[in-house]
C-alpha cells in the first residue's frame, strides 16, 4: 500500500531534512519501525520514539488533503496512546501554525536550525 504513494511521499522527503531516502521509509514501514497510515489520497508516516522518560509519537511524514489529516488526527494519537505514547509531536512547515492543529492542542516548541558539517 506505501507504494501507491510513492510519489507523494518522495515530494514530502525534502522537508524531514534529508534524513531518508522513498526506499529507506518503505522498508522502515514493512519492517514494522515506521507506521503508515493513509486516507484517499493523503498519508501520514509516524515514529514511536523511546525517551528515556516517555514514549513520544513522531509524526514524521504527511502529504495530501487537510480534511484527510483532520480525520486521521484522533485514530492515529488513540493508537499511539496504545502504544504507550504520552506525547506527540511533528516537524512540518510554517504553515502548520495556521492549520486545524493549533485547535486540537497542539503548539509551536521550537525552531530548528540545521547546518551541514
């Protein structure tokens, strides 16, 4: 299923920073690392991260419509509070600030800075 949104996935990969490559996340998400979820023609790619304190959900990819994260929104975090999560959390664009998520509690923590070495 991941594969039918090849495409959507490669264009959202420029945005996590160059940390993987398409082939790289398929095969975190086939072998059980990476978790895939998806929604008419919109997925989201999440990262349950072991702190030492606390299980955080990551989420770590998303592409398409912003009514299909809406939905995806509530399945995806009671999943991760199956898991254990305690936390959430997500890298996106600026443009987050000024969707749905702000409404549904979530908030700006930081900026990030990247320099190559």
């Amino acid at each position: 299923m991941i594969d039918d949104y090849e495409q959507q996935i490669r264009r959202a990969l420029p945005y996590s920073g160059g940390t993987f490559t398409y082939e790289e996340v398929r095969d975190a998400v086939k072998a059980g690392r990476l978790q895939f979820w998806a929604l008419n023609e919109s997925f989201v790619i999440t990262d349950v991260v072991n702190f030492p304190s606390h299980k955080n959900l990551h989420f770590f990819l998303l592409g398409g419509a912003m009514d299909d994260m809406k939905a995806m929104q509530g399945p995806i975090e009671a999943w991760g509070k199956s898991q254990g999560c305690t936390t959430a959390s997500a890298l996106g664009r600026k443009g987050w600030e000024r969707s749905f998520i702000v409404e549904r509690g979530w908030a700006p923590m930081a900026t990030l800075f990247t320099k190559e070495l």
